[in-house]
C-alpha cells in the first residue's frame, strides 16, 4: 500500500483556544488498512499510482467551532497554521469549513455532509492533498500529483456559434455581484474523484473556484447547479469539448437536458486529461481533475 508514513510524513491537529501543537485535537487519525478491507474507491486511487493514506476523520472537530488547522510536514520540518476564515452552510445541507495561513500561501477547504467530507489542502511548499470519503466511517487522503510541461496549461479555442446563455444575461450595474450557476459533469475515468458522494467534491471545487474570484476582485459567485454522470469515456479534450454542445452526440444530448433541468450558466466536464480547455465567451469548458484546484485551472477555464 502506498501511505505517507514512508515518503512523507504529515499530520493534522485542529486548535480552538490555543496555537500549541500540543493542546491541539485531532482533525483525523491513520488507520491501518486490513488485508481483507475491499473498497472500490479505495482500488481506483491506488490504480492511478497516488500516494493514499486510510484516516479516520473527526467532522465534529470542524462543525463544533474549530479556529485553526495545524499541518506538521514533519519532512519539511515545519509546522503550518491554518485559520478559519469562513464556516457556513451551503444547499443540499452541506456545510463548507474555509480556512488559510496568515500568509495567506497555504489554503484548506473541507465540505461536510452527514458523515462524509470532502476536502483539499494546498501548503504554502505547493504540496496538494485531497481527502475523499470511502465509507460512512474511512475516508482518503491522497497527495495529488500534478504533471509538468504543457500538460499544466489552459487555453481557449474560438467558436464561430454563439452560445446563448450566461453571457446573453441582462446587464448588471458595475459594482453588483453576478451568480452563476455551475453544472459540474465527469466522466467514466474522472468519476472516482466525484465517489458515492458528487455533491460533496462539487461542492469542494465550487468553494475553491469562488475564493480565487474573490481574491481578484471578481464580481462572479458560482452555486453549484448539479452534478452528472456522462458515462463517457475520454478521448481528448478537443473531442470531449466538442461533444459537450453538439447535442447529436450521447455527451451533448446529456448534457443538454441536465442543463435544463438546473438551469445551469456554465457546464464543466472534469477531465483525467492535463490541462484545461474552454471555448472563449462559451459556457462550456474541460478541466483536469488533478489540476482543477492545485493549479487554479478550474478558475482559468471558467
């Protein structure tokens, strides 16, 4: 099994009166998976070669008023700081715990549903890790890699048509907040990022696509229109984002009705592919799963 305990060693503690490591609670502990424990989800992470941790995690921790966040990356040798900045409930009962350093370089977002979180922590060393739920009890901890080179970049492609929607809204003055509603699709190789839980990881990706907004100025909020399973499987991100709005094709038709049904502004299909691609002034975009957040690429195509 592929753990942090060799590689890396990283842990977790939550504070809500005191910065000491010491006087500290656990947000989550390790646990020791069983040789005879069968997990599909748990499989697909070890299938793509990720470093994955087994935890147990303590959600009360986080919904009974937790302050801060200390991550000890014991092979850096440091010791960093999180503070919550925001703790507030979203649609669907979900509830979105934010939080950052005071250098503002290291960032963790948790989605909370019954007993189930997802969550993505980014350290100010650009080490990434995603937690995702198993079970009612086990979830995951994985360090996401991402690839170098141009597989890290976005680009947009220009189309002749004009997509109505989003753009076709009414004007709004130049100081008022614009909501945007997301549909949040994914595919045959891209659906165990999403697991038993969709809403939870949209959730996690919609929190982390509104904070880089917020923190240009933007005047653009996202909510969460719905999730969808394609059942497609990916080709390439020119194919799979011409198929999105050609709606003689299964992706398109799909999509098309689902963004009827939620009345969705945007439409991003969550991609194993590297990168991201978008057409410009189009409400269609293909983003990778393991970059979406790690290398803002999701805010960069939307």
């Amino acid at each position: 099994m592929l753990d942090f305990r060799k590689a890396l060693i990283f842990s977790i503690a939550v504070s809500t009166f005191s910065p000491s490591l010491y006087a500290a609670a656990p947000l989550f502990k390790m646990v020791d998976e069983d040789p005879t424990y069968s997990n599909n989800l748990l499989h697909e992470f070890k299938d793509k070669d990720q470093s994955v941790q087994l935890i147990k995690i303590n959600k009360d921790v986080l919904l009974n008023g937790a302050t801060s966040f200390l991550f000890n990356n014991d092979n850096q040798h440091q010791t960093i700081e999180i503070n919550r900045s925001t703790l507030k409930e979203e649609s669907d009962d979900i509830k979105v715990w934010q939080g950052h350093s005071v250098d503002d370089k290291s960032t963790a977002v948790f989605s909370i549903k019954n007993n189930k979180v997802s969550g993505f922590v980014k350290l100010s060393d650009h080490s990434a890790y995603e937690i995702h739920p198993i079970s009612e009890e086990l979830h995951a901890l994985v360090r996401i890699e991402t690839a170098g080179g141009d597989e890290n970049e976005f680009d947009y492609i220009q189309d002749d048509s004009v997509e109505p929607g989003l753009w076709e809204h009414d004007e709004q003055s130049s100081n008022e907040i614009a909501k945007i509603r997301v549909l949040y699709a994914y595919t045959n190789q891209s659906r165990y990022k999403f697991g038993n839980s969709p809403e939870l990881y949209a959730s996690t990706l919609n929190t982390s696509l509104n904070s880089s907004h917020v923190r240009s100025n933007s005047l653009a909020r996202f909510d969460v229109a719905g999730t969808l399973d394609t059942n497609v499987t990916e080709t390439n991100m020119n194919s799979l984002l011409s198929n999105m709005k050609n709606k003689n094709t299964p992706l398109g038709a799909g999509i098309a009705q689902k963004q009827k049904e939620t009345q969705a502004d945007l439409i991003v299909l969550i991609s194993e592919l590297g990168g991201g691609l978008a057409y410009r002034s189009g409400m269609h975009s293909v983003v990778s799963a393991n970059q979406a957040i790690s290398n803002n690429t999701l805010n960069s195509c939307v």
